[in-house]
C-alpha cells in the first residue's frame, strides 16, 4: 500500500508558511568547473514543491553536471542554490542526503561488490516517511526474489529501477534522476515512467534530466533547456506541443 | 624417529609452525596493507614503520612506564592509531586525487625517516622485551612441544583477521567500505561521511600494524630496522594474493609463511627467497594475483 501525500497541516510550520509560493529548490547563476574546464557559466532555474522538472539539451550542455553541482561532487562551484532556504553550496557533500535530496546518477551506480538487497538497503534513512521494501517491490516488481542476486547482474533496466527504489527508501522527496530511460528498453521505460507518476501523486519534487522528449512529457510540468552550461528557455509541459520546433533546434535534432 | 624425506618429523613440524608464526605477522600486516590500498587507493609503504612503532611503544609503556604486556598490547595499537590519524590528516589526504606514486613517495619517505630517527636515538641493536609471564612454558602436544607466547601469537592473529575479515563482508559498517571503495562520490552523495571513514580506515589498518609490533616484540626483539625487514615479503604477499583482496591477503600470508617454514627444511639456503620465487610464479601466470576479484 501506498502512504497518502504528506498533508497541507503537517506542512504549516516549515519555511513554506511564510513563502507560499516560493520554490523548494532555487538556482540562481549556478557555475562549476572540472578542475580548469569551466563547464556550466551561469544556471538558474527553480524547482516548487511537489512539482516534475526536467532539465533537457544536448549531449555535453552540462544537465549532469548541474546534478552533480547541487550534491557537490563536481570541483569548483560559484552561485547559490537555495534548498528549503539553505544555500547547497555552503553544505557538506555527505550533508546534502541527510537534507532529504536523493540521486540517482547517470550511471546508475549500483555497486557491484553488494547485492540487491544490500544495494537496496544501502543509503541510510535519513528522514521519516520513506517507503517500506515491500512498497519498493510493489513499485518495482522486478526486484522481488532477486536478493541475493550481485547488482550489477540484473539488467540496465532493472539496475535503474534498483537506483531509484533504493533512494526510496531514505526519506527524501527531492529526487535527481539522470536520464533514467537512456539504454532502456521500452516496456521498462514504460513501468518507470508510471512509478514516477505515483511518486509525484505522493508528492515528492523531482528533477529530471531527460533527452527523451516524449517520456519527458509524460511526467513533467515544465521543461528548462540547457545549452553550453546555462538554463536558455523554459517551457511549461502545456506549451510543448506548441514550441516542438523551438525545441527541436535546441536539442539539434 | 620418523623421517619424510630424510628430515625428522619433529623438526618439520618446527619449522611449520615457526613458518605459521611468520605467517600470522604477514597477515596482520598484508591485511591493513590490502584494506588501505583497496579503500584509499594508496600504496603505503610506511606500514612497516608501524609495525616497528608498535613495538617501540609497547616496549617504552613496558619498560618506562611499568605499564604490564596487556596494558601494552591494548595501548601501543591506539597510539599507533593516533599517529595513523595524524598522518592521514595531514598529508595522505591532500594526494587522493593524484597519481598512486606521489602516496606511495610520501609514505616510503615517512617510513625512511622514522626509522632513520630511531636508528639515530637508539641504535641499530634489538631492545629486549620478556615474554609477558603469564604467557611462559609451553605444552607438549605430543608430536611437537608448542611454547605458550608462540600459540598465543597465531591464535590471536588468527581470530583478528577473521574478526577484521567478517566485520568488512558482513556488516553494514564494511558495506559502506566496499561501496566506497567503488564509488566514493556516490557514498557521499547518499550522506556518509566518506573522508572519515578514509581516516578511521587508515588508523585501523596502522592501528593493526602497531598491533602486529607489539605482538612481535618478545619474539623478536625490538629494533628499528624490524618494520623494513618484515614489510617487503609483505609486499610480496599482496602481490601474490592480489592488491585489495581481503581475504586472499590472509590466506596468501599464511600459506607463504608456511612454504618459507617447508623450504627451510628442505633447502635451507633458499628459504630466504621462496616468497619472491613464488610471487614472479604468480605474476607470471595471474598478473592481477591469486585472489583478485576483478582478474
Ligand atoms: N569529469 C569531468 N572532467 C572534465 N570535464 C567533464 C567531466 N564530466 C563532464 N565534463 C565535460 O563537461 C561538459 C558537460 O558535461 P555533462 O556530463 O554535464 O553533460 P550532459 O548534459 O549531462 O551530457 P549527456 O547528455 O551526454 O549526459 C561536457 O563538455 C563534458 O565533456
Ligand atoms: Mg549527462
């Protein structure tokens, strides 16, 4: 069974009480480098409560590095990133979990000296309200009776539904997901993108980074687009039919 | 007297377990030499000057402060420890992103210098240190009389390594060690405290080195050349077993102090070289050794 989305009461007490439209996650001017490669100059973007954000551009424009830009594990950053008030760029790597962000990379990044289940009760639960494993299986059937299995056994599709079911289980309801359908075949794209439906119906904030339009549409309110380390255009999810060919000579296709 | 191959039993068994006592000293030592390489992915070539630390700090808690063997044993690993918490710190910490060779440089030129500063303030002669007496004697097995201290040493290496061998694959603490041995950015990013666990890590493999000294001590005597003449068959040994493999770290330990212990009795003159023998063998035949994961 699913929890119920966390309820408008238990929220009148956070920092949204006093900035009700404010967003949760706010980037302003963001900038980071790989050691002397300058590689985003300048992101700014902004993420509400309870909303699907994708960032899509090109191959290189720099969404994973903006990802990885707000958990600080890229080298130099500059800018601010203002989570539930809290500037990102003045918190310790190993903090930012612990604030209820959760990421599942690029490379999915399952470890391939634990197994499925050691995979899945890897990152602590650092904050009340995550899912029971039985929840997770429920989401991701696939995983059920693998155990046992080593993680890096189980196939591109599975070893991304593990990467997002093991983030679940943490607490956290920011959730950066990096291109979770690349390489995946259709039918698990399909379940994927149904459990992030679920998810954005219990309510957790999710940012997408997305080259495949089509799923991008079918979870997400609004789009920003990337191009050469910065945010170019954002268009709501309503207006993309509409701008196709604006964004189509964005992503050069 | 029953013979194999013209050797008394008796004598043979002798050399097995004076080879057993070797080997349980490799262990302890390869095995922290194997941790710290897998998890830091540094070469630490001060770890025989650990070692030798571990001795010369039980040997001055025990003859300087009074302080008796068990005192010793428990205390000299924890300073030994702290040392090891220092020298991560301060200086290991700051190489991480670059190339193995400035670590392994850094810390071959810390064991130069601890153990040219020793040699400066007490000599190259051996520092007695008794056997503690509550370990004297020995009992006669029948087949081989077996002195107590020497029983003790492979019993104890023994359930630590298996101890430090279990608490990395089987619990949820070595979980977070093997994962961030693969990904450390991701541990993080999943909220663990990666640096600290680099240093308690490193501190717990010295810590063990020290250990393994303070060990040694009564067996062997305590001098400051006593960490570079044991670390280079260690060496060997994780080459053999496979750099960064736990478990074959131990067992390579012990089968090598064993076949150094057989090739003493067999031909004498070689025994010195076994080790080495044994791992162009292996580099030759299994480039990445005997227990690695990834060959
Ligand atoms: N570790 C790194 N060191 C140096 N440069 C890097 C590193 N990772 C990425 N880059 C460079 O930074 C730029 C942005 O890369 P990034 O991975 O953020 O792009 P992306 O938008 O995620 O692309 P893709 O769609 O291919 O995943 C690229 O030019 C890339 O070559
Ligand atoms: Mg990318």
């Amino acid at each position: 069974m699913l929890k119920c989305p966390p309820t408008a009461k238990s929220e009148k007490h956070t920092w949204e009480g006093h900035m009700a439209e404010a967003a949760l996650l706010n980037v302003n001017n963001l900038e980071a480098w790989y050691g002397e490669s300058h590689v985003l100059h300048g992101v700014s973007f902004d993420v509400r409560k309870g909303e699907v954000v994708t960032l899509i551009g090109r191959n290189g424009a720099g969404k994973t590095t903006t990802l990885r830009s707000l958990i600080g594990v890229v080298g130099k950053r500059r800018g601010t990133s203002l989570f539930k008030g809290v500037d990102l760029l003045n918190v310790a790597p190993h903090k930012v979990a612990r604030m209820g962000i959760g990421y599942v990379p690029e490379e999915r990044g399952i470890f391939s000296t634990l197994s499925v289940i050691e995979n899945l009760m890897f990152p602590p639960a650092w904050q009340a309200g995550g899912m029971e494993i039985d929840e997770i299986y429920g989401l991701f059937p696939n995983l059920k009776g693998r155990d046992h299995t080593p993680g890096t056994r189980l196939s591109g599709g599975e070893q991304q539904m593990l990467a997002i079911g093991r983030i679940l289980r943490t607490g956290a309801d920011f959730i950066l997901l990096d291109e979770p359908t690349e390489g995946i075949a259709p039918v698990i794209i399909d379940e994927i993108g149904a459990a992030l439906r679920i998810l954005k119906a219990r309510g957790m904030t999710i940012i997408l980074v997305e080259q495949n339009l089509r799923f991008a549409a079918s979870v997400a309110d609004r789009h920003f687009v990337l191009d050469q380390g910065k945010v170019v255009d954002e268009i709501s999810n309503n207006a993309l039919d509409a701008n196709m060919d604006r964004l189509n000579r964005y992503l050069g296709v | 007297m029953t013979e194999i191959f013209g050797v008394p039993v008796a004598v043979l068994l002798g050399q097995l377990l004076l080879g057993l006592i070797n080997g349980s000293f490799y262990a302890l030592l390869s095995l922290g030499l194997a941790i710290i390489f897998g998890m830091l992915n540094v070469i630490n070539f001060a770890h025989g000057a650990f070692y030798m630390l571990g001795g010369f700090a039980a040997w001055f808690l025990l003859s300087r402060l009074g302080l008796g063997y068990w005192g010793t044993l428990l205390a000299a690993p924890i300073m030994v420890g702290a040392l090891g918490v220092l020298v991560e710190r301060l200086l290991l910490k700051r190489l991480y992103r670059m190339d193995h060779l400035y670590s392994l440089l850094l810390t071959f030129g810390i064991a130069l210098m601890v153990e040219g500063l020793f040699r400066h303030i007490f000599g190259s002669a051996g520092m007695p240190y008794p056997v503690p007496p509550s370990l004297t004697g020995g009992i006669n097995l029948g087949f081989i009389f077996l002195p107590l201290y020497r029983g003790w040493v492979i019993v104890i290496s023994l359930v630590i390594c298996i101890l430090t061998w279990l608490a990395i694959e089987r619990t949820k603490l070595g979980a977070y060690l093997r994962a961030a041995t693969e990904n450390p950015a991701l541990v993080q990013a999943f909220g663990i405290n990666v640096p600290l666990l680099l240093t308690l890590t490193y501190a717990f493999c010295v810590g063990l080195a020290g250990f393994a000294g303070a060990l040694a001590a009564p067996l062997y005597q305590v001098s400051p050349g006593m960490g570079s003449s044991i670390i280079i068959v260690v060496f060997a040994v994780v080459v053999i077993g496979g750099m960064g493999s736990i478990g074959g770290a131990i067992v390579t330990a012990l089968g090598l102090g064993i076949i150094e212990g057989l090739t003493k009795t067999f031909y004498p003159a070689a025994s010195s070289i076994a080790v080495f023998v044994v791992m162009v063998l292996v580099i030759l035949i299994r480039p990445s050794g005997l227990f690695n994961r990834e060959a």
